[in-house]
C-alpha cells in the first residue's frame, strides 16, 4: 500500500499514482486532495486523460481516511480547545505535512523539477485541493516561510503552482455565509445522521447559474434554485441530476468514508473562524516575500452550492482592497468551470484536465 511519512511521529498519508508518463521527462506532476466525506477515490475520472496530457497524477486521502493515518485524541482535543493558539498551531502542522508529503514524492520518485522551455513552464508539481482541503493549501502557504530548510527548498524547486479547487467559504476564508443561505451541516432542524445523508448528495446539486463571482450576491445566492427540481424556468433538466443520484451505489460506497466525516473533518470545520481567516490572509495578502515564483490558480464553477460562490465573491473582492494596501500579495488568477456543479473532476473530467494542462 504506498504511503508517504509526513512527520517523526510516524504520521502516514495514503496516496495513488498513475504513474509518469511513458518517455516523457517534462510531465507535470499533480497532486490532488479531496474534500470532508469524500477521499481521493472521487478524482478516479481524470486519470484515463492523464497520460495523454502529460500529467501524472497522485490523489492523496487526507488525515483518517483510508489508508492514511487517524488523528490522535490530542490532536483532536486542540481542534475542539476553543483556543486560538492551540487550533492555530494544530492546522499549521497539518499544512506541513501536506508540504512533507509534496517533498518526499518529489525527491522518492525523482520527477522533474520546474524548468522553462521556449517560456514555458515545464515539468514541477501543482497541488491541486478541492472543497475543504483548501484549508491545508492556505496553511501550507500561511506558514510556509516556517517549513524545515529543506521541505522549503524542495517547494520552491518543484512546487509552481497551487489550484483553489471550488473553495468554501468557511474553512478557506473564515467567514460565514450570508443570513439565510442553507446548507446542510447547518440545518438544525435535522439529526447528525439526517444532515449527512442529505449533504452526501445536496453537495453535488446543480442550481441556478451564477455567471460572474461580483454577481455572487446574499440576494441572489438566496434566490437560486437546484436545476433538477426545476430551476428558475421552472422545467426539470435531468442533465442537471445531482452527480450522486447518477451513481450506482457500489461507486458511491467507494468514493467516501462518513466514519472519517464524524470522527474529524467536522470537528475540523469548527475550528474557529479567526484560524482560517488568519492563515486566509497571509497566505494570499501577506505572503512576506515566502515562495514568490508560486502562482495561484482559483478555479470556481458557477452551478455548485452558494457555499463556494460565495468564498469566490469574498477572494475577488479582499483582492482588490489588498492591491491598494502595500502589502505582498500573490497573484491568483480566476478561472470559471462553465456548467459544472462541487463535482466537476467526476462529472466533466476534461474540463478539469483542460484547466489543469492549460494554465498550471
């Protein structure tokens, strides 16, 4: 079972790789973190495009999910301390260990560091985190000037580009939704039981399209409608049925683990706010000069749940205030995924390839 050390504790992540491509010593490298529920499983779409687009894949299970190292109750008990310094420092050590791993695949399986050929950026590593592992790329970048000398060494000769996959707002920004908005985890109404059932498929509804991230409004985010329930025409799209209903039960068995969901990611998403909202801010809007030849990509799709949309309304805009501040920022370009929902790597793999092999 391949697995990588990420600490001396003898902390382990789980990972897949679909291996370099045939003959190709200019290939990038991308490594690819799942969000709360779902493990590495759900990115099994895009490896068939993999190696005809020069891409190596490695689709890594996050903390207590299959095959990769539970928390310890410690580690569990500083998440739920209500303490800032304590919660700060327990996402710090997560984020470095996300580093680790990126060093250890680096230099165990010898990948071609990045390199520029006719001006083009070649070979290297992106890190792509999707839903709530964006938490683990900001603080990754919060706190990489703090990595060991040769973890940061190995970043800045592999590492070019990190992929903000479809954020959410809480655990990436550390804000809250406007009044109002719904979302499952949030429904009181519901037992703990109820709201996961729900949320395993509400999360890969379609609703109403939003078609520019300054039209992300409490307003309309409010109004949208899922698009399979009718939308605002009013007339079902069953090519909008949300991505889990079109699954067997057998493939939605083995793209998730709700023990993992109970036993930790939402402990994790109680961290709170001002955790995430500082690491939010220093990772993108006071790097301090830390890896400056990394670029950020911030990749949002217009049909998933206002969660997302909103995270992407709230970046756009905390951007712009920090371009007139003074401070260092990193420069993240936006990319729209055009009629995709939370789960386009499943639904529309080539679109999220032709992101990947385009811009990173």
């Amino acid at each position: 079972m391949p697995e990588a050390p990420v600490d001396e504790n003898g902390t382990v992540l789980y990972f897949e790789d679909s291996g370099a491509p045939s003959g190709s010593s200019t290939y990038l490298t991308v490594v690819l973190l799942h969000g709360l529920l779902f493990h590495g499983a759900i990115f099994q779409n895009l490896v068939p495009h993999a190696a005809s687009n020069n891409l190596r894949l490695v689709r890594v299970n996050m903390r207590d999910y299959p095959g990769s190292s539970g928390f310890s109750q410690e580690e569990l008990d500083a998440l739920t301390s209500g303490n800032l310094e304590k919660q700060a420092e327990a996402m710090k050590v997560q984020g470095q260990q996300i580093a680790a791993f990126l060093r250890h695949f680096a230099v165990t399986y010898d990948i071609p560091p990045t390199a520029q050929v006719d001006g083009k950026a070649v070979g290297g590593m992106a890190l792509l985190t999707w839903s709530m592992s964006n938490n683990l790329a900001i603080s990754l970048l919060a706190h990489a000037g703090s990595l060991a000398p040769e973890t940061h060494d190995a970043l800045a000769k592999y590492l070019r580009t990190v992929i903000l996959f479809d954020p959410v707002a809480g655990s990436t920004c550390g804000v809250g939704l406007p009044q109002g908005a719904y979302h499952p985890f949030r429904d009181t109404s519901l037992s703990m039981e109820e709201r996961v059932a729900l949320a395993e498929v509400w999360l890969s509804y379609y609703f109403t399209p939003v078609h520019d991230l300054a039209d992300a409004t409490p307003e309309r985010l409010n109004a949208r409608t899922p698009l399979h329930e009718g939308g605002p025409a009013g007339q079902a799209d069953p090519a909008k049925t949300p991505t889990l209903l079109r699954m067997t039960s057998e493939q939605r068995e083995a793209v998730k683990d709700s023990g993992a969901l109970l036993r930790s990611s939402l402990t994790i998403l109680r961290v709170t706010p001002a955790v995430f909202r500082a690491n939010f801010e220093r990772a993108l809007f006071d790097t301090r000069g830390v890896l400056p030849g990394l670029r950020v990509i911030y990749a949002w799709c217009d049909e998933t749940m206002s969660d997302a949309l909103y995270a992407g309304r709230f970046t756009t805009d905390r951007l712009r205030e920090a371009q007139s501040e003074g401070t260092q920022i990193r420069e993240i370009e936006f990319h729209k995924l055009e009629g995709c929902n939370h789960f386009p790597h499943w639904d529309h793999p080539e679109k999220v390839i032709n992101l990947i092999s385009s811009r990173a």
